[in-house]
C-alpha cells in the first residue's frame, strides 16, 4: 500500500474519531444534563405547586391579594428551589404560579449551552365547596341576612369564630348557669337541634309568622307544616334505616359523596342513641348540610316552583317525609352535647333555651359554633360563586 493511501486512510480514521468523540459527548450531554434537567424541572414543578396551593389559601382565608401573591413567592422561592416566581391572581381567584430554576449543564456547555432553564406554572383555586363527604346528617336552614354583624354570608345569616376565637373558647367555655346578661360571644352559639319535633323549629321562622324561610309549600297564602316526627335529620340515602342508620353516619361518616343541589328527605331522631352518638363528637368540626327551601314530598311534583329541572337531584326517601334542597354546606364545632348518657353538665344553650321556655328541660339538644377561614377534609368540587359559608376546599387545577 502507498504511503498517499495509507495517509488518505488515516485522515478518514481521524474524522470517525471525532465524529465518534463528538456523538459521545452529545450521548453523555443528553444523559446527564438530559436527567439533571429532568430533575430540575421536576423540582420548579413542585415549587409551582407549593407557591399556588399557598397563595391560594392565604387568599381564602385573608381575601388579600397582594398578602397572597407574597405567601406564594415566599413558598416557591425561599421554602422550595425556586430561582424566580412569578403570581397572578384572576379575577374568579385563581392563583397562577410560574417558576424557573436556572442551572450549569455538565456537558451541554461544549456543544455552546453553559445553562439551562427549567420553567414550571401551576394553577390552584380554594373555593366553597359543592360536595361534601361524611356529613353530619342535620338540615340547616339558610336564611337572608338580618344582619351584617359578624354574617359569613350574604346570602345566609350566620354567626361564625375563626380558628383563634375557637381556641380561646375552647379555653374558657360559657359557664352554666351564663352570666346575665349573657356575655358579648353569645350571639355565636347555636344550638343546631333538639328533639323537639320539626313543625314547632319551624313555625317561628315561616314567612306568614313574621320569619324568613318559605313554609307556603303551595303557594296558597297558608303556611303547610305537618306533625310528624321528622325534626330535620336526615336520610341520606333514602333508605329509611331511622335512629340506628343515623348512628353509624354520625360514628363512621356517610361514605358517599352528596352534591349540592340535591333533595334530600327527613327521617326520625328523636332517639337517644342518636345523641349519645353526636356526644361521642365534642371537640370535632363537622360538616353540615345547608338548605334554602323544603317541600312536604317529591318535590319535582308537589313543589315545582321550587324544583329546579335539570339542575336538582332528588334521593327519594319513603314515607312522605319533608324534603330539603341543599345548597351549601358549614363547617360547625360540636361545643355540647346535653342529652341522658352523656358526661358533662347541662350545655350553656340548653341551660338558657330551658330559662327562657323555649324548650322543655328534657329536650336533648346539640350546640356549638359554625367555623370560618377553615380548609376542611371531605369536602369536593369548589366554585368562585357558591355560596361562601367560611369552609374550603382547596386543590390544583393543572
């Protein structure tokens, strides 16, 4: 072989050489810097996510913007790996959060990438919820305002604490018998239900007898309120199972999810089982469903001017019983149970139900306070324009 071949030989061995050194470090630039990458956007991923659900929850509960644009930056940035954070709030409340982590490449700077950039945006929205899980199976009545002192709602009147009102009370509890007059927190407590049957709850409050809620189920100028034993507990699933069906709910949660917007029917709870039950719950925040209108029986054919086609959904109860749409749904504190079985002494409402006749003394009641500025388990769904009761629902969109 001739030396000109044998140089013409060398000079291609040496461009398969470089050719074969180039395509490695392009293999290990992939490799590497291709995982490091990886990983860094995985990493401004999760400071996306951290920044957004922050933001958003600071937004729920302080109704500040810019304190929550700053709580996000803080998360995103400071308390994860985030290089810069950018927040945008939109108008229905979602919090946007856009992040970058700025990194040197290990191999990439030979082919002219010194540093590359892993951007990540996350979007999280905390909203009133529209479903709700383990409920406590007790109708509320949602009610127009009387009022703007301390209301969480403009649409239904109720007197809420926040979580350090809560562990102040839970610190220093209204005495039995309360002072007189009572003292300024009185207004806060409720007593949510009693054993009393529902006709004498609801008589007050009807439209005809000066009140609020719609008891004209007819719409022929007569107030229509049966004597039964329904006293606004709840049959969840319509299938009628009485006291025993409402103790497992209240101990072990309905497990299924209840939309709002759903027509449920009453069941009898007069039983003491039932209480003792909601006794064994003191201390707890539970959720309660919210109703704005009730019908004595289907309501898509006795009450058509309240059903609403294609939007109601209806658990179909037996026995004729009353019927309540839910709209909403309240975070509530069991302060004190006061029926027979149940340790402690006679609950602060009872006391003064009872003083002020009311109630009879044998009455069992359940009493405590509705919560705001609270995210709570159990809850779904979430809309900008539900009905904002003080609890939430938070969660990613994307």
């Amino acid at each position: 072989m001739s030396n000109k071949n044998m140089k013409k030989e060398s000079g291609q061995i040496m461009v398969f050489v470089v050719l074969f050194i180039v395509g490695l470090f392009a293999m290990l630039a992939l490799v590497l810097d291709g995982g490091n990458t990886y990983a860094k956007r995985r990493a401004a991923q999760n400071a996306a996510d951290a920044g957004a659900l922050a933001g958003a929850r600071t937004l729920c509960i302080t109704k500040d913007a810019s304190q929550a644009i700053a709580v996000a930056q803080d998360y995103a940035t400071n308390k994860n790996e985030s290089d810069s954070a950018e927040v945008d709030i939109d108008g229905q409340g979602y919090v946007t959060v856009t992040t970058r982590i700025t990194f040197d490449t290990f191999f990439a700077h030979l082919i002219g990438r010194p540093q590359m950039t892993a951007e990540a945006v996350a979007t999280s929205g905390c909203f009133p919820p529209t479903t709700a899980l383990h409920i406590l199976p007790i109708a509320w009545a949602c009610h127009p305002p009387i009022s703007e002192a301390l209301s969480i709602s403009d649409e239904c009147q109720m007197q809420a604490i926040d979580e350090a009102t809560l562990e102040y009370y839970q610190e220093n509890p209204i005495p039995v018998p309360p002072p007189d007059p009572p003292p300024p927190i009185w207004p806060e407590l409720y007593v949510i239900m009693n054993s009393d049957a529902q006709p004498d709850d609801l008589a007050a409050i009807c439209q005809s007898a000066g009140g609020w809620l719609d008891c004209d189920l007819d719409d022929d100028g007569e107030d229509d309120l049966i004597a039964n034993g329904d006293r606004s507990w709840l049959d969840l699933d319509g299938g009628g199972g009485g006291s025993s069906e409402l103790v497992d709910w209240i101990n072990n949660g309905f497990p299924t999810t209840i939309p709002r917007h759903t027509w449920i029917g009453g069941q009898p709870g007069v039983a003491n089982n039932v209480f003792q039950a909601a006794g064994d719950h003191v201390g707890d925040i539970v959720l309660v469903p919210v109703f704005d209108q009730f019908c004595d029986n289907d309501p898509e054919t006795t009450c058509p001017g309240k059903y609403h086609t294609g939007l109601d959904n209806i658990v179909v109860t037996a026995g004729g019983n009353y019927y309540y749409h839910i709209i909403s749904f309240a975070g509530f504190y069991i302060s004190c149970v006061n029926a027979p079985g149940v340790p402690g002494p006679e609950c602060p409402g009872h006391a003064v139900a009872v003083d002020q006749g009311i109630i009879a003394h044998n009455v069992k009641t359940i009493e405590g306070y509705f919560v705001t500025d609270e995210i709570l388990e159990g809850l779904g769904g979430g809309d900008p324009n539900a009905i904002d009761l003080g609890i939430y629902t938070l969660k990613l969109y994307r």
